[in-house]
C-alpha cells in the first residue's frame, strides 16, 4: 500500500509519536522513509548580518536531530534524511512530490505553536494541500 513514507521531525513530543508511527507503518509495508526537518530561513529568525555563522549552527542543530531520529529507525529500514532551510509546510509538501511519497506522517503540534496560531498550523497546511494521503499524529494526552 505504502511505498515511501515521508515523516517530518522537530524533536516535539508529538512529532515523537509521529516517528513511531511511521517506522510501524514502514516495517508493515516494507517502505521506505524520507525523514524531514525543515528550519525557518535564518534571516526570518533575526535579520542578523552574520547570516553565515547562524545559519550554520542552525544546520549543526537541524543535522543533530536527524541523525538523533534516524537512530530510533531499525537499521535494515532504508531512510534517506533531508534538512531543508525555509518554511515546513511548504519543504514537505516539495519534498513528498519530489520523492514521489505516498504518505506523509506527522505531528498534531510541533514546536512552531506561535506561528501555528498565526499563520494556521504546519499539519493543517500540509493535510489541505498534499497530493498523497497525510497522517497527523496526536500526542499521548
């Protein structure tokens, strides 16, 4: 049913329980995993002038968590992880069309709350316009 599974990560409780579902999801398919962490453009964080310096302890933080998640996969699961500067929303919509997913899993709530609340949230977004079947995860409550 399920081929490729793009799962988007924060390290938020809920994008947690995202994780764990996509690797049931994937080990019952025999899928394969993008696994997915966007970061706001540095500029948008500060427009600082030392865009260079910030940005790559950005990448560091974003390259930490990653490797952090891709540790929590079985070892034989093929997952190719990407770290995308720019809006989250639209990097997983870009990505699961360019990685041709069929699924995209993810968290209720992340860490982006207060942009959630103004701009409509990431899950939202992403459940109204992905052009494969989405899955928002909720929390353990």
């Amino acid at each position: 049913m399920f081929r490729k599974i793009l799962v988007a990560v924060d390290g938020s409780p809920t994008s947690n329980e995202a994780m764990t579902t996509a690797i049931d999801l994937a080990q019952r398919y025999n899928a394969s995993i993008c696994l997915v962490h966007a970061f706001p453009h540095v500029s948008d964080l500060l427009g600082t002038p030392q865009y260079e310096n910030l940005l790559e302890a950005r990448s560091a933080i974003g390259t930490q968590l990653l490797e952090a998640a891709r540790k929590q996969f079985p070892a034989t699961m093929l997952v190719e992880p990407q770290l995308v500067e720019g809006p989250a929303a639209p990097a997983i919509l870009r990505i699961s069309v360019e990685e041709n997913c069929d699924l995209i899993v993810l968290g209720s709530r992340g860490y982006g709350q207060l942009a959630g609340m103004l701009l409509g949230s990431v899950s939202s977004v992403v459940a109204h316009r992905a052009q494969c079947a989405v899955l928002i995860v909720h929390g353990k409550r």
